[in-house]
C-alpha cells in the first residue's frame, strides 16, 4: 500500500472534502455535495466516513473505529485496518484514548470530550428521501425550511400506532434550523447528538458532507402531547451490570433463551475491568 | 457461558486466503494469462473498460481474472484503481466521422457512401453450440479486403444537408464531469451521457426497452451504428500542437427518430446518440434511445411520466457499482437497528393486547 | 519568476497540510479559539497563517480574490506555482484575502437558498488576534467567547443572512481564527 499517498487520497481530494468540512461546519445541519470518490470498498460500506476520516486524519492521531457499537465487527476491523495500512496511525479501542471514532450505527456511551471528532458513515443523508424521492425536490423544501410533510409523517405514526414509529435514524433539527438525518444510530443515542466533539458526516454514494460542531443544539423533531422518548431494552446488561447503556440482545440457546449486552464493547470491558458484574459473567475464582 | 463475538480480523484473513485459493481453482488446470483474457474474451474486456471508465486492456483483463470473471467487480476495481491516477491533463475531443471503421451500418438507407460494413458480428451468426469448440479453437483465416482509407462520412449528415434532422450545435464549451463534481439535477446532455456511457449496461437495456414497449416510446431507427478505431490526440502546451497518445476501439451509434413537431420546432427527425470504449454495440444503441427519451424536455414533447424519461430516476440508478454497493450493505451487521425496532414493534404490540383485552371486558 | 515565488511551500505536503487542516477545523468548529498555524511562507505581506490556509485548503478549483492589500505581481507568481488557483473577481471568488478595509463584503456571493455553500470564505489579515472584543454565541461555542473581531455590524448582517452568508478566516502571523456565518456576535 506504501505506493499510495497518506491516508490514500490524493492531496487535491483530499482539499476537496476539506473545504466541504469546512462547509459543513459553518452551516450546521446541511448536506454540502461533494465529489465523492470511488473508494477500495463498495458504497454503502462507510466509503463516505473513510473519505472524511482520510481527509482528517493527521500522523499524531489515535482511531477508533466501530461498528455497531464494537471495535471487532469485521466491517470495523476492515476500515481500521485500511487506515493502519494507508496511514501508518496509532489505532485503539478505547473511546477515551481516540481522537478520531468512525462510527456506524452507534454513539460511544463514554461520554466525548472537546479533543476529539466523531465521524459519522450515512448511508441515506437525506432525512426527507423516504418522503419525497427526488433531490430537487427536498432541496427545495429545505431551502423554504418547508418540513411539514415530516411532521405529517410523524403525527399519521402516532395517530396509528400512539407513538411515533421510528426507532433509528430519528430525524432531528439542528440550531433550530435544518432537519438532518443523524444516520441510522438508534434513537436511544439523539441525545448525545448535543456534544463538545466535533461530528462529521459522511455519505459517499450521495456525495454529502454534513457537520454538526461543538454545543450546538440538535432537538429530536417531536410534539409537545408526544415527546420525544429515547428507548432502550428494559434490561441490565447481563455482562456488566449497567442500567443506562443501549444493549444488544443475543440469542443464547434453542428454547429461546435470551442475554442483553452492551452494544458499546469497550464501555462494557471497561465496567468488567472495574469491577462491575452482571447476571452472566464469570464466576470470580476465590483467590 | 457467552463471550462476546471476537475474531472478525482472523476471519477476514481467513476468507481472502480461500477467496484466493477459489480463484486459482483446480491447479492441474493451466492458469489463465491476462494475453488470453485479452485476446479471447475481448467484449468482457470492453465493457469492464466502458464501465469502469478507464482505457487499459491489460488492466481490465487483470481486473477480470482478480474478480473470478464477476464483472462488476472487475469494474469495480478499476474504478478504485481510476480514481487514484491524477490528471495530467485532457484529449482533444474526437472525430468519430475519422474512425477506422471495423462495422458499419445504417438501418435507414439500403446503401450509402462508403457502404454497409458488417464487421465481425453474433447478428447473423445461428445460435447454436460449437461443440468442435470445445476441443479446437483454431480457425481459417477470414478474407481480407482493402481497408478503405478515407474518411466515413456519417449518414446522419445526409439527413442535415436536407434540413430534414435536427441539427446539433457543435460547442467548443468544458463538459461537466461527474467523476470530479458531485452530480447535480437537472444535468445537461453532456452529463447525461456521461453517466450513461459509464452506466451498467444491462440497466440502460432495460431502459432503452422499456422506451421500446410503450413507456416514452419514440420510434426510433439505427441511423448508424460504427465501430473501429481512432487515434487519440492531446495539445502539448510546450509544443503547441497536437500529438497522438493512443489508439482506442470505440462503439458509435446514431438513431434517427420520428418526430412530430412541437410549438417550437418544426417537424424534422431528431437525434439519439451513443458512444462507447469498446466494442459494445448493445450499450451503444441502448444509449442512444434513453439519451433520446431524456431529451422530452428540450424538444418540447409531452412528459408522460415514463420512467426513461425521469432523468433523476435514470442517471441516479444507472451506476453498477453505486447500486451493488449499496444493495449489498444490508448482509453487514444492522443489530442495533433491528434491536431498536424490535424493542418498538414489542411495545406497539403489548399496547394493542392492552386495548384488545380492555375492549373485551368492557 | 522570482526565486521567493519558488519557496514557501509545504515540506511535506500530506502530513504538513494534515495537520493545518485539523488547526482550519478546529477554528471553524469553535469560534473564539485561537490556533497556531504555521508552515506556509508567502511573499510579503501575506502572514504564516494565511500562506499556511492557502496552501491547505486551495488549489486550480478555487478560483481566488485577492484584495488591493494583496493583490501585487509577487503573491500572484507565488499562489501560480505553488497552487494554481485562478485569480478572479470577488463576486466569482471561492476564497477571497486581504485586509478588513480592502475587502467589500457586499461584492461577494453569500451562497443560493438551494446551495448556501457556494459562497466565500474570506481570508482576513489582522494586526494582532486576541480573544477579546466582540461577544460570539452559537454553535460551537460552549456559553460565549470573545474575539477581536474588526468589526461588529457586518457580522451581525451576515448572520441575518443565515444560513446563506460568508464565512471568516483571521489571521495575525501564525494565529488563527475563524467566524462562521452562524455566529452571532455582539458588541461587548
């Protein structure tokens, strides 16, 4: 790999999807098109959070990389891996120790601080698509602030069912301003949208670029006779014992049997290492 | 006991070795040598460099054997390899009336200057096994003619001198390039057929059917369809003039279609265009007739709502290797999507037992 | 060509250009912070920080204005080789660098309701930068932060454009900062 450039991209890609960072940055919320570039990995696949990884990615840099909440998940082992290979950076599966996190799906549960940056692989940056197919159009309506047809949507959910029907990628509005997609994370973790981190977003098959910086005001669209609720399973994780983090159900047996654990790997290990005991974890040898 | 799911990097090693060992195959076989896959599965070479943007026989064939023969994902992979090469500069744009012509037809005059050239083509050929294939490839020697050397005029041309087709504006304008910008809607004819020519072929088939079959239906004839070869040429600064860089094989075709008239135009045939890396005949003609489908609007004809005529719809589904990508993401892990649907779907139905059960008693 | 058109430029582009994208970022994301920047050498009176921003975030796509403050026959021969941009009019400018009184705010495109990022960022060459003056609110910052903003009105005019508008790089020697157009600032 050592014949390409560091970080793979060329120094001019890489300027390209700076400036529309920068763009993204400076108008919280909105999907800045990019020239998005093929990547050694299919679209869909986090090629939009590695062009904006590659694009921030400096040689003093420690990366996490995660999927699903986990650092071993073989998509999340590919992209750290390519990063090693093409970057030559310090990698690590501790939240606290990064500076970069590419994520998908989740938030980390510990929480982030000012030196560090999330960055965000979306598959459908568009929070409208599902509503109005075409990019003229939901560019229009963006434009105009016209997001009525998503409140609609919303209230026909809660009308149905009594409560709004979306249980990820749950549609928020940033600085009061833009309805954004906060990709497909579940809804458990909108509230950590409101953070010190930067979060970049990235979608490479839709060419957009999009930026949520620092304290800036993101609120989960909602009504004021239906709040906005995060969920979880009402469980402890089986593994460590916590009451508060979003967990993963696993099937352990034929009849059914079931565990919940930490989505979030490394908060989970760390609780273990602390001591923190849940349902299923090993019995200590009495030393 | 549970332990949490480890091993994805081993895994993934894993994989690629037996990925490797799968493509070799039965290694008392002969391997495959990229001369062969060049030589002798020349059209997979042509579209894997048509689809995937790049002109490099060898390369392709390498991209062919790497993929076990998946094209896609040969395309794939020189797309990947493309997007690395930095630009040192532009051609001039080619002269397809001074190509080298292999094939040559015209579906709209029986006989026209510089003739009907059938080339080497499947359209006459009975379809029928070749089990002498199987064991012998060697062939005779075909006839040879005198290559003509002068230019082959196009025959839409004849149609131009009468005033009776729509004439094209030659500009000397940049075209967009979608490879460098983000595509942006509504796109000019250059971007459109940009991302058509790149576009997978069997998506523009079935678009070009669909046109065919009544949905945007615009009656359309091969005026000219041209294969062969021409020399590419790019302007030296330095030297302040043109030189020659290479020799590509390319795909041309013209269809000439009816049309009516419109409030702004008078009646007159109208135009579709194709053009192709390769010899890809198929692609060509089928982006002549979507190419001409996407042009409703200019030329004042009626939406009718057909999805060839949806240029957003068309140029935003056309790429192979976008559509793969992302239709294949859904195997990668989603378990904490589903969990949190699964948590909702468990709370919509124990709400709806609630009320079942209160109805009931009441 | 003079020989100081030649120098100037990045040692080590990949990693130098890295490392000043992430001070570009960082400033963009947080208004108020002040970074240092370093690295660039532009013919006078272009500062290290501004020379340093050029390099990182220009090249032949970036048309460029330079303001009457900077726009001498040197810089031009400098920003051609080591970068390529085409010089331009301020209102077709993707960048723009000068000093405050030089640069005419009004000529510049604020970007489209469709496309609010097709507009200017501005490259602004201060004296010194602290963070005090101007108080600033909004996104990136936590509660509030000051910064020695040359002016108070224009910024509040462009916020009002928001989410069209400019936005602002500061530059003083190897210092940094920036305004977004999200930032509201008022006078402190």
């Amino acid at each position: 790999m050592s014949d390409y450039n560091f970080a793979y991209l060329d120094e001019q890609t890489k300027r390209m999807i700076r400036r529309a960072i920068l763009k993204g940055v400076a108008i919280p919320g909105y999907q800045v098109p990019f020239a998005s570039r093929e990547m050694p990995m299919p679209y869909g696949w986090g090629t939009g959070g590695v062009q904006v990884t590659a694009a921030c990615l400096t040689p003093d840099d420690t990366l996490k990389v995660i999927d699903q909440g986990a650092d071993d998940t073989t998509n999340a082992v590919s992209i750290r891996k390519f990063f090693e290979n093409t970057a030559d950076v310090a990698v690590t599966g501790q939240t606290s120790e990064a500076s970069i996190i590419q994520t998908r799906h989740r938030i980390p549960e510990h929480p982030l601080t000012e030196d560090q940056i999330l960055v965000y692989q979306v598959p459908i940056p568009e929070p409208l698509r599902f509503l109005e197919p075409r990019e003229t159009e939901t560019r229009k309506m963006h434009a105009l602030e016209e997001y009525g047809l998503m409140h609609v949507k919303l209230y026909e959910d809660i009308a149905r069912h009594g409560h709004i029907a979306t249980a990820y990628a749950y549609p928020v509005k940033v600085e009061d301003r833009y309805v954004m997609d906060p990709s497909p994370i579940p809804k458990f973790d909108n509230p950590k949208l409101e953070s010190p981190a930067i979060q970049l977003f990235g979608a490479g098959r839709e060419q957009r670029i999009y930026a949520v910086p620092p304290f800036t005001k993101v609120v989960s669209l909602d009504f004021e006779d239906h709040p906005f609720e995060p969920a979880r399973a009402e469980h402890e994780c089986d593994l460590c014992g916590a009451d508060h983090t979003y967990l993963d159900e696993v099937i352990i047996d034929d009849n059914g049997g079931r565990m919940f654990v930490c989505s979030d790997t490394d908060y989970c290990e760390t609780r273990q290492s602390a001591g923190h005991r849940g349902k299923f974890s090993p019995k200590e040898n009495a030393a | 006991m549970y332990v949490a799911v480890k091993g994805g990097e081993r895994a993934i090693d894993n994989a690629h070795a037996w990925l490797a060992e799968e493509r070799r195959g039965d290694v008392n076989v002969s391997e495959l040598t990229l001369p062969q896959i060049r030589e002798q599965m020349t059209l997979a070479v042509h579209r894997v460099m048509a689809e995937g943007s790049l002109y490099d026989p060898d390369l392709a064939a390498l991209a062919i054997k790497q993929s076990r023969g998946d094209l896609i994902e040969a395309i794939f992979l020189i797309r990947a390899y493309r997007t690395t090469l930095p630009r040192i500069g532009y051609s001039d744009p080619v002269d397809t009336g001074k190509m080298t012509c292999d094939r040559r037809i015209s579906a709209t005059f029986k006989d026209a200057p510089g003739g009907q050239v059938l080339g080497p083509t499947f359209d006459y050929t009975h379809r029928l096994l070749d089990f002498k294939l199987a064991a012998d490839g060697e062939v005779p020697t075909a006839n040879h003619a005198i290559p003509q050397t002068a230019d082959m005029p196009r025959i839409t041309d004849f149609l131009n001198k009468d005033d009776l087709i729509q004439t094209e504006v030659p500009s000397d304008e940049t075209p967009p390039d979608m490879t460098r910008e983000p595509m942006e809607y509504p796109a000019n004819r250059a971007l459109r057929l940009q991302t058509l020519t790149r576009g997978d072929e069997g998506f523009v088939l079935g678009m070009a059917y669909s046109t065919q079959r009544g949905y945007g239906r615009n009656h359309p004839f091969v005026g000219e369809l041209r294969i062969g070869t021409i020399s590419v040429e790019m302007e030296i600064a330095e030297l302040g003039f043109s030189i020659e860089i290479g020799e590509i094989t390319l795909t041309e075709c013209e269809t000439v279609n009816q049309f009516t008239g419109s409030k702004s135009e008078p009646p007159q045939f109208t135009r579709g265009y194709g053009l192709v890396f390769g010899q890809l005949e198929r692609k060509a003609i089928s982006m002549a007739l979507v190419d001409r489908a996407l042009r409703w609007q200019e030329l004042g004809e009626d939406n009718l709502g057909a999805p060839a005529q949806d240029e957003e719809f068309v140029l935003s589904h056309s790429d192979n290797i976008q559509a793969t990508g992302f239709l294949e993401h859904i195997k990668l892990p989603h378990y904490v999507d589903f969990q949190s649907e699964l948590e909702l779907v468990r709370k919509l139905r124990c709400e709806a037992q609630a009320a079942a059960h209160k109805e009931a008693a009441e | 060509m003079s020989t100081t058109s030649l120098q100037g430029g990045f040692d080590t582009p990949p990693k130098q250009s890295a490392l000043a994208f992430r001070a570009a970022l960082s400033t963009m994301a947080r208004p108020g912070n002040i970074e240092t920047l370093s690295g660039g050498n532009a013919p006078t009176p272009v500062s290290e920080a501004a020379a340093t921003l050029l390099l990182t975030l220009c090249d032949q796509e970036t048309p460029i204005y330079l303001a009457p403050s900077h726009d001498r026959p040197a810089l031009r021969e400098w920003i051609a080789f080591h970068i390529g941009a085409p010089f331009v009019a301020a209102s077709s400018a993707l960048f723009a660098l000068g000093t405050w009184d030089t640069l005419q705010l009004t000529e510049f495109p604020t970007g489209t309701p469709e496309y609010p990022d097709r507009s200017t960022t501005l490259i602004v060459e201060l004296e010194t930068l602290t963070t005090t003056g101007p108080r600033l609110t909004g996104p990136g910052i936590k509660d509030h932060a000051y910064l020695s903003l040359p002016d108070v009105a224009a910024f509040q005019q462009n916020n009002a454009l928001f989410p069209m508008g400019l936005d602002f790089y500061f530059t003083a020697g190897v210092q940094l900062a920036a305004l977004p157009r999200s930032t509201k600032v008022e006078a402190n």
